[in-house]
C-alpha cells in the first residue's frame, strides 16, 4: 500500500490529508499530522472520501469520456476527445466572431485547483479579450474581497489559525463553524478548554451549535449585521474604548464613518436589532479587549497583553465570518464593518487579533489570487489600474487586456436568459442548482446557443442541460494547489488515475487545466491566426508545475507575492502561507503587524457605508424571513457527499425549519408537508419545528436542488430546490447574491 499527501478537497480549512492507495485504488484516508490546518484530524466529510472514490461508485457515477447530443434533452453520443475539443474551440470562436467575445460566458469554480483557475483566466481574459469569466466563488467570497480592498487595500485575511489560540475574545458572526469547518472549530474547542477564560460572542438569528456553546449569543435579526456592527463601535466611541491614536497614525476615514454611527445608539441598535441592550455593551467592551474578564466573575484572563497605540494594553479579539455575512445585499458593509472594529480598537497585526474570514469553497482564495473572476486581474492587480493592465498584458505576451468588468455569475445567466450570452462553459460547479432564482437559471441554460459543461460527476442538475461534455478529473487524480482561509498553500497531489470507461479507454477524464489548455490553444489558433509580432501568449504547459511558475512569476513585487515558493518548497517544508517572496523558506503568519496597509498612503481606510435593511422585505404576502445553509454532513449540491448513505445519518432530507409558535399561529404540525412559496417559486417540503430560530424566521438547507429531489409541484412544475426561492438581489460593491434572506409565505400543502 502507498500513501500520498494531498489536501481535502471540501471546505476552506484546507485539511491535509493521506490518501492510501493500492493498485491504482484509494483504500483510505486519514487526517496529515504534519498539516498545520488540521494536525491529522479530519470531519465526518474528510474522513470519508476514500468511500466515495471507490471503483464502483466511480464507474456508476462518473463521467467517463466526453459526449455531445445533437438535440437539447436528446441521447448523449461519444466523442474522441479531438473531436470534443474542436467542438468547444470551434463553437466559442464562431460565437466571438459573429456576436463578440462578450457572447461567451465561462462559469467556473472555487473547487478547481489554482492552476486550473490560471489557465481558465488567461484564456478569456488573453485570447477572447473579455473578462467574462467569473466563480461560483462569487457566491461564497466576493464580499470578504470587496471588504477587505475597501478597508485594507487588499484581498488579504491578517491573521492565522495559531491565532485562535492566542485571542482573548473570539467574535463569530455569520457563521456556524462547528458545522461548516469542523475542524477548524475542534482547535476552538481545545483552546477554551486549554484556557477557560477564552470568550466566545456569536452574533447569528439561529441558536446553531456554535452559538449555543458561547459565553454570549446575540440573535440578531436577520439582515442587520451592519446595524449591529456600528452599534457596537458607537458604544466603544461612546465610552472611550477605542484607540484614537492607532486610528489617527494608521487609518483614514473615520470622521465620516462617525457621522454614520452617531445614530446606531444602543436603545436604536437593540431595538432594530431585537437585542438586548446590556448584551450590545457586554459584546463591544470583550471585542475592544480593554476589561478584565475576572469584572465578569469569569476566570482570570491570560491572553498575552498587548500595548495599543495609545498605550493601553489590551487582550487580543480575533473574528471569524462566513457566509452570514457574504450572501448579503450588503455583503460589502458588512464586512466592511465588522473590520472597522478592528481597525478602532488596534485589533489588528497582534498575535490572537484580527479579521479572518473562512473561506467557503477549498479554492476560493486561489482563483482569487490569479484573479479569475470578471471584477478581478492577475495576482491581485486591479482591473481598473491601465499600469496594471499593461503589466498582465506584457506578462502573457498580448497587446493589452480589457478594461470592463464582466458579467458577475448572476448577471452572466440573467444575459444568457435573455438572450445575450450565446456560449456558456460551466466547469466543475452545478448553476442548475445552486445559483438563486432557478427559473432564471433554467430559461438561461435552455436558450444559450451551446453549453459546455466540463465535470466529474454524470448527473448533476446542469448536465443535463449540456449540449458538450467534457469529463473532468477530480480529488485523488489531479495535481496543483490550493490557497486556506490563512493563506496557506498546499499541495493536491495524485494517487491513482481517473476511472476508465470500458470502451473509451483512450478518452477518460483529464485535470481541468489541460482542457483548458487544450480549447486555448485551439482558440489562439482560430481568432489569432496571423499574430501580430507583439502576440506571444503561449499554451504550451507540459505540466501543471509549468503553470504554478508562470503563476507564482505574476505575483513578483505584489502584496501576495509567491515568487520563492515553488513545488519543491513545498515538498520540502511543507504547505505555507503567503506571502512568501523569492530567497525565503517560510511564508508571513501575520499581516500589517508595522501597522502600514497596501494602499496608496499606506493607511487602512473606513469605508462609511449605511445600514440597510435586506433587498426583499417582508410583508403580508411574504411574512417569513428565509435563511439557508448548510448541514454538517453534506457539501454543496451533494455530487461526491449525497453517494454515501452514511453522511444521511445526521440529516435525511431537506426539511424546512419553523419556530413552534409560528408553527401553532398556522396550525401547521411537525412532519406535514408544507408549501414555502417566494415571488419566484414555491417548493413543497416536510416541517420540523426548530426553536433554534427566532420567530419570523425560517431556515432550509442548501444541499438539495432538482437533481435530488423527485416529483413535481402540485402544479406540475419540476421541483427545483432551495433555490427556487432566493433572489438573485446582490451586493451592489461585491455582486454577491443574498442567498441568506428572502421573503416567504409557508402554507399547508
Ligand atoms: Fe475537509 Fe473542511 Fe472537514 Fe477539513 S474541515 S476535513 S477541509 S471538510
């Protein structure tokens, strides 16, 4: 038996893992004692992705060699994977000559691997010259990025994960991490019961098991994150427990952020809110880090001290966000203010201090850093900068690249439903599923001219819509790497090879970033067929170590520069966190710790945004807040958890969850088949009651779309999941969309 080192490919805590293998098969995995994110442990989805990778399964579930159908909803046919690329090629080059390059749509994914990302980005931003490409990252990310180049001038967490160790305050909003990074929740739970006087806040309208293990839960309503943030910094302006002098030497921008939070006074805040005062104070005085736990009758605190700008010493508060945040009309306010308490208290470049976000998807910050999406350039430079641009240009060896932003993901299909989007190229992510407002989704999958779906799984919810199928090599078989919520880069290396089909042998799945290549060399060839002298982009990459150079080459001189850190550093010291330019052997734990942020004056800034309420508000048509998100023991649309009976244990099925009391003002009963219904569509489901959330709310999982439920609506139409119901509303800054709140009404069925 063989082990490799590789990286689990679910969630942003990027646990190392050891993949067993024999004969060409994965036998097992367990946790790497030597990765730094998870020291061998690994959750009930790690643990069991040998299961899911075994032989059978692969071979039932599987694509297995590209197919095409002559007729929408027709039979699939086989096609050599020649044939298959110059179908894509010719197709997507048909379309950019007849309509333009912003006829092509490529949706890609915070699951492909950084290589892959880079490949992807250089096609269409160097070769279609559009920057019509964007992420599903989008539905997970965008709004942390926005947040932090608003406030910090760059895409960059500060802090790591030893953090959690060292933090006096742990502040959680947003995020139910004891079930969306399990793992990382454990080294939460070790450090409290290493140091008792570590304090937990979770600021989440549910009571989920995170927030029902902390010292202090406030169960905001939903959608008022920013009304809550500014309430807490106007008490800590109030009482003198900011640090003036930190924000006078290092930020710009507070005068007006003031202005803003004058009005967010405590009696306001608790009131919008649906918080008790007493609560607000308590959370803003543990967050400024200036009292001593033992005021509280709490054990003695024994976090390092450190001395604040203004010479006051202070125990450090780390912050940990996700999606409660991002999938937000104001996702960019949001964090936005959350930061702003950091950056007024000086909780930021301390050990145990900071902003850290959890990345969702296992990649979403390495699509990030090559800038794979339609607002973002190469290694962090900014698609608006012309200097910027020239260098990316000069990088890739083409005359320039564009200047408009793309299409976000929303947008992208809103312009393929309407006709404007021709080509769409889907890779390694299920729209059909978990995009909002599904019916816009399936108008825009069914008029594109030609859909190119490129995956591992056979029978996702957008495979069926595909009129070109590309098989796709996934966890186990591909090599590259992934960036962690702390920045850490690690290895995804090989074990086995892709599953073969029978009578297909030569034509099995290849890693994304070689049909990638394959289609980009095609496309070079088509639309630039006599280049001009100054057109030296090339495809020619025999490996994907020969993309990560040309990568790491890019971020030379950047704020995430990776210029030293090649595939062999990584062999030899393990995975790292960047920055880590070329001459050092370790990458930076801590960001901004000189107190100097990437911006042009070297200051953070405040970004003086307003609260406001979500997009869709309720009323009495739609009386019910709906949230969504995820279970323990699934992964997104559930193509690699949803084949293993065992990970239904927790949760059988989607269940919609309602307050008892909003259950008895209907007369609804636990277990009855109820209809929630939004202005977009309505779905019929089970009710289990939920006292975990608050009155007016109601809460499904995200896991199930069209592909795992069966049946029709009463009215005959096709049951589309969760995302029948949420709206395509985004931030308008980071064009997330707002997948934690719409309007609902719940009947009986
Ligand atoms: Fe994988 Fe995340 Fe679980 Fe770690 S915590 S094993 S990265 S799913």
């Amino acid at each position: 038996m063989a082990t490799t080192r590789s990286t689990c490919p679910y969630c942003g805590v990027g646990c190392g893992v050891l993949i067993e293998h024999e004969g060409g098969q994965v036998t097992g995995v367990r946790g790497d004692p030597e990765h730094p994110a998870n020291f061998g442990r690994l959750c009930s989805k790690g643990s069991t992705l040998h299961l899911s990778a075994r032989p059978a399964l692969a071979q039932a579930t599987r694509l297995l060699h590209p197919q095409w159908r002559s007729q929408r909803g027709g039979p699939t046919q086989a096609l050599a994977w020649k044939q298959a690329l110059d179908l894509a090629a010719g197709r997507i080059a048909r379309t950019v000559q007849q309509h333009g390059p912003d006829a092509v749509g490529v949706y890609v994914s915070g699951q492909l691997l950084t290589e892959d990302y880079y490949v992807f980005n250089k096609l269409v931003k160097g070769v279609l010259g559009s920057n019509q490409i964007d992420s599903n990252s989008r539905l997970c990310m965008s709004s942390a990025v926005a947040g932090y180049k608003l406030t910090l001038g760059a895409d960059a967490p500060p802090p790591c994960y030893d953090d959690l160790g060292l933090a006096q305050t742990l502040f959680i909003i947003g995020s139910n991490t004891a079930w969306a990074h399990p793992v990382l929740f454990r080294r939460i739970e070790d450090a409290r019961a290493a140091r008792p006087d570590l304090r937990l806040i979770v600021a989440d309208p549910r009571r989920t098991d995170t927030a029902a293990s902390a010292d202090l839960h406030l169960p905001l309503q939903p959608g008022t994150d920013v009304a809550l943030l500014h309430g807490l910094l106007h008490i800590m302006l109030w009482e003198g427990w900011l640090d003036l002098a930190y924000i006078a030497a290092h930020t710009s921008g507070f005068e007006a952020l003031k202005a803003i939070v004058r009005e967010h006074t405590p009696a306001h805040t608790a009131r919008l809110c649906g918080l008790q005062q007493a609560d607000l104070y308590t959370a803003a005085r543990w967050i400024a880090g200036l009292d001593s736990p033992a005021q509280d009758g709490a054990p003695a605190p024994t976090a390092p001290l450190f001395s604040g700008r203004d010479g006051r010493l202070r125990r450090p508060t780390l912050s940990l966000y996700c999606q409660g945040l991002n999938q937000s009309s104001n996702g960019s306010a949001n964090n936005a203010a959350l930061i702003h308490l950091h950056l007024a208290t000086g909780q930021i470049g301390q050990p145990g201090a900071g902003p850290l976000s959890l990345t969702g998807q296992p990649n979403a910050m390495g699509g990030r850093e090559v800038g794979a999406m339609a607002t973002l350039l190469s290694a962090h430079r900014d698609l608006a900068n012309p200097a910027h641009r020239a260098e990316v240009a000069q990088l890739w060896g083409v005359p320039s690249v564009p200047e408009q932003p793309g299409r976000s993901a929303v947008q992208m299909f809103q312009a393929a439903a309407e006709g404007e989007v021709k080509v769409l190229w889907i890779a390694c992510t299920n729209p059909a599923q978990s995009l909002p407002d599904q019916r816009m989704v399936r108008r825009a999958l069914e008029r594109a001219e030609f859909v190119i779906v490129q995956e591992a799984f056979a029978d996702t919810a957008t495979t069926a819509y595909a009129d070109l199928l590309l098989p796709a090599t996934t966890w186990g078989e591909k090599e590259g790497t992934v960036s962690n919520s702390e920045r850490r880069i690690s290895r995804v290396r090989r074990a086995v090879p892709a599953p073969q089909h029978p009578d297909h042998a030569l034509d099995g799945p290849r890693p994304d970033w070689v049909i990638a290549r394959d289609v980009a060399q095609r496309l070079e060839a088509l639309l630039h067929p006599q280049p001009a002298a100054q057109r030296r982009i090339h495809f020619d990459y025999p490996t994907p170590e020969a993309v990560w150079n040309e990568h790491r080459q890019s971020t030379r001189g950047r704020d995430l520069d990776i210029s030293g850190l090649s595939y062999a550093l990584l062999d030899t010291e393990g995975p790292q966190q960047w920055p880590l330019p070329e001459g050092h052997r370790q990458g930076l734990a801590r960001l901004y710790t000189d107190g100097r942020f990437p911006t042009a004056d070297g200051k953070a800034r405040f970004a003086a945004l307003p609260y406001r309420a979500p997009a869709e508000a309720r009323d009495a048509s739609y009386p019910l807040a709906l949230n969504t998100g995820r279970l323990r023991d699934q992964w997104h649309g559930m193509s690699r958890t949803g084949l293993l009976g065992r990970l239904f244990g927790h949760a059988p099925e989607p269940v919609l969850h309602m307050h008892p009391q909003d259950m008895a003002r209907r007369r609804l009963t636990e277990g009855e088949l109820v209809s929630v219904q939004s202005a977009r569509g309505r779905i019929v489901l089970p009710l289990q009651a939920a006292s975990d959330l608050g009155l007016g709310q109601v809460y499904l999982p995200m896991h199930w779309g069209s592909d795992c439920l069966s049946g029709r609506t009463p009215e005959g139409q096709p049951l589309l999941g969760v995302n029948a119901l949420t709206t395509p509303a985004c931030c308008p800054t980071s064009r997330q969309p707002e997948l934690k709140h719409a309007a609902v009404r719940v009947e009986p069925a």
